[in-house]
C-alpha cells in the first residue's frame, strides 16, 4: 500500500510541473523565389503564407539581407484564411551576378522548445543591360498552310520566360510559351491556315512577352487566289448565290441561318475548283446581310450585304 501512494505522488508532481504546447505550423506558398533586376531597380512579389493548423498563430517575418524588405514585421494567421507577404527587393548599390538570401517567418510562442518555422529562399539576378530577343529570320513572309521555323536568340545575362500569342486567329504558333536561358536560342514554329476567303496580302504580328520583353515579330501572309461569290450583293428577293473555291485543297462552308431567311445551312465540302449553288428566299423582317462561315479559313465569315 506504501508503494501505490508513491507511484501516486510522482504523477501528480509531473501534471503540476509540466505545461503542454500546442505546436503551430506555417507553410509558405512556396519555398523559393527567383528574380531578375538592372541595378538600380525594384521588385516587388508576393508570398502565401498558410496557417496549416486548427488554431490561430501569431508570427514574426525576418530578413537576412538589407535589399529584401517585407511589407510587415508581425501578423496573426487565422485558421482557414491565408496570409500574404509582400516582399520589396531593391537592386540598388548591389553589384551584378546572383544575391541570396533568406526570409523567416516564424511562430510568436511562450515554448521554450521553440515554434514553427517556415523559410523562403530568394535568388536575385542583378545584370547591367536590358534584357532583348534576336530573331532569324528577323520577319516571316508564308503562304495558306505553311510553316516556318524561327530561332529565336536571348543574348541577354540573364534568363528569359516569354509568352507567344498570334495576333490573328489564323496564324498558329508553337509552343505557346518559351523558357530561353542566357546567350542561348529556342525555335518557335509558325503555321498559316490552309484557307482564305479572298486573294491578297494579310499583315499580322506574333505578340512576345514576358521577363521585361515586349516584342511584335512581323508576318505577312500572301494568298493567290481563295473563295469568290457571286454575287457580291443581294437585291433581290430570292435567287442564288455561287460559291466558287479556287484553292488547291477542299474547304467546309456553311451559311448561317437567321430569322426572315430561307438558305441551306448545312455544313458543305467544296473541293478545289468546284462550285457550290446556294438557293435563298428573302422574307419579312430578314437580316440585312448573309453570312457564310469557314472551317479553319483566314477569315471566319464572309458576309454577302442584302441592298435595301
């Protein structure tokens, strides 16, 4: 009996002496961050910073380098609702090549053990002279389906991350975005539709951007002979309209139904060379134009004006 009261004795000690802590977690949105700046610049970005328990955290954000200065030195993460942290990186006075450094961000807590952690490695690119793109050819000049490759060169110092948008619907690129590091090329291809609705000359641009970059790279597209209707105006009430195609290969053609107008709206295949009669009625209230669609053609549409 002795003995028990003993045993009972240390238990009661240790639940009178010990204090437990409930031990946070932040997580960050990410772990790295890499950036590029000309001296005597700034940048600014933004970081998650997630509460990943069931309760609410008090932290602390520091710095281990003067050119990285968060937006606030002390905050509270509620459960369910990320934080964000604004990071202002100067590149003033610093010397070009790569800087590192680390942001904390820590738990505010009474444990002597201490709380949770989380830390951000940034990597800063310091370079002298604006970043530029060289491309060979310098401009493109395609026909209906063809394509071209581009190299497209960064003799810049530092990396590049650039998005490639056509301007025209019937101009395609690929890949859509590039990752060119420094001195070094990636190709870009450039594809025109195979259709067009008419003969001539098309100007257009591929748009790049991206990483300090804002380029227009210049296509033009020559088309020989494309789609002719007849006629190129409607005044009467009923009657036909001739779809000839004069290109080398087949295209898919329909017309567009609308209220007040009698046509067959049918997908069509016209082959090279061949001809498609369209038979329309005019009624009350019909739309002042009709409307002829293509598949994968320079133009979508063409429009046929109804004389009032």
């Amino acid at each position: 009996m002795k003995h028990k009261i003993i045993v009972i004795a240390s238990v009661m000690l240790l639940l009178v002496a010990g204090t437990v802590y409930a031990r946070g977690l932040i997580v960050l949105s990410q772990t790295e961050l890499q950036l590029a700046a000309k001296i005597d610049s700034t940048v600014v970005s933004k970081v998650g910073i997630i509460n990943a328990t069931t309760f609410d955290q008090d932290y602390r954000v520091t710095s281990n380098a003067d050119w990285v200065k968060p937006d606030h030195a002390e905050g509270k993460l509620l459960v369910k609702q990320p934080a964000e942290l604004k990071l202002t990186c100067s590149t003033k006075g610093m010397e070009p090549g790569m800087h590192v450094a680390q942001v904390y961000v820590n738990e505010v807590t009474d444990d002597p053990s201490g709380g949770a952690s989380a830390t951000l490695n940034v990597s800063m690119k310091v370079y002298e002279s604006d970043p530029r793109l060289e491309f060979v050819p310098r401009s493109a000049y395609l026909g209906l389906g063809q394509i071209l490759t581009i190299m497209v060169l960064n003799p810049s110092e530092i990396d590049l991350n650039v998005e490639v948008v056509p301007k025209d619907p019937w101009l395609f690129v690929y890949p859509n975005a590039l990752e060119i590091p420094s001195r070094s090329m990636r190709v870009l291809l450039v594809r025109t539709s195979p259709t067009a609705i008419m003969a001539g000359s098309f100007p257009t641009s591929i748009s790049i951007k991206g990483s300090g970059i804002e380029a227009n790279y210049p296509v033009v597209v020559n088309v020989e002979s494309g789609l002719t209707f007849n006629p190129g105006e409607i005044i009467t009430k009923e009657g036909q309209i001739v779809v000839t195609n004069n290109l080398k290969r087949k295209v898919v053609i329909e017309a567009s139904q609308a209220i007040g107008l009698e046509i067959d709206s049918k997908p069509f295949v016209l082959q090279p060379k061949a001809k498609k009669i369209y038979n329309f009625k005019l009624l009350e209230n019909h739309p002042s134009e009709i409307t002829f669609m293509f598949r994968g053609a320079l133009a979508d549409t063409q429009n046929i004006p109804i004389k009032k």
